[in-house]
C-alpha cells in the first residue's frame, strides 16, 4: 500500500491532486485531512485495504459530502457485533467493493482468513456496494485489485483517474 501511494503522489500531486497514505490505526489523522479536503471544496476518496478499508468507512460516516469509497478486499476489526447493521455511509455516493478470492491462496490469503474470523467478517456497506469487482487475486495484491476490470470494464483506478463521471 505505502509503495502505492508514493507512486501514486508522485504522479498526481503535480496536477494539484492530494494523495496521502494513512496505516489503519490512524483514523483521526485522515479523518483530519479529509474533512480539509472537503471543507476546501475538493473531491474526496477514500481507499483502504484489509482493515484499511475497514478504517476507510469509519472516517466516511463521520464526513458530511461527497466521498467516493473504495475497499480493496475489506476485513472488518474486531467490533461491537451491532456496528455490522450499519449500511452505506451517509457521505458515500459511491461505494466500489474489490473482492479478491485467490486461485492459488498464499499466506496472505491465510492472514486475510484468520482476520476475517477474527473481525466477523465484512461489513454491510461493502456487501452492497454499488458495485463489486471479483478478482482471482490474492489479498497482498492491492495494486492488481486497483487495476482489475469490473464486468463494466471499469477499474478502482479509473474511478480514480476521473474517467467516470461524477
């Protein structure tokens, strides 16, 4: 993921694009630059992976705007059970849900697993999503999970990118 975002602020922040990187313990710090983004009037997403995608919606239902959010295969964080009934977020206009089921698992695939069992699952907000992108791909792999097609032909990187419009 950090190798990601560098490659990915290094392409975009001369266009006047922000591109931070947040571990999923620092909820508050993205949530901070977020609603900065927002305040300023620009367009905001956000994107997480694992328990980042996890950390992602809970910033989101703390934001007022327009967000789009992605989950590159979410896991939850152990929570209080109740916190799963929760749906989209209310600022979440459009919420993209990769899913990445591996044909060959490895041992992140195994690490995915065990925090799956351990968080109870995914939440409901990435269950219906407005769209879902299966892959074949297994749960290290976040930049093939940004770069795979959905049945629309459509990527997380093409959201990114603005090829689709608002």
């Amino acid at each position: 993921m950090l190798s990601y975002a560098q490659a990915r602020r290094q392409m975009m922040e001369p266009s006047g694009r922000v591109v931070r990187y947040f571990p999923h313990y620092r909820t508050m710090a993205a949530l901070e630059l977020a609603r900065s983004v927002l305040a300023d009037g620009h367009r905001l997403a956000l994107i997480g992976h694992s328990w980042g995608a996890d950390a992602a919606l809970r910033v989101a239902r703390q934001l007022e705007g327009d967000v789009v959010l992605i989950g590159a295969d979410p896991v939850a964080k152990p929570a209080f059970p109740l916190s799963f009934l929760h749906g989209r977020p209310a600022s979440a206009r459009f919420v993209l849900h990769v899913d990445a089921v591996a044909a060959a698992p490895d041992r992140s695939d195994h690490v995915k697993a065990f925090g799956y069992l351990a968080g109870g699952g995914v939440h409901r907000a990435w269950r219906e999503a407005d769209l879902t992108i299966p892959t074949g791909l297994n749960h290290w792999n976040f930049a093939g999970m940004m770069c795979a097609k959905g049945p629309d032909g459509i990527s997380a990187e093409d959201w990114l990118a603005g090829l689709v419009p608002a």
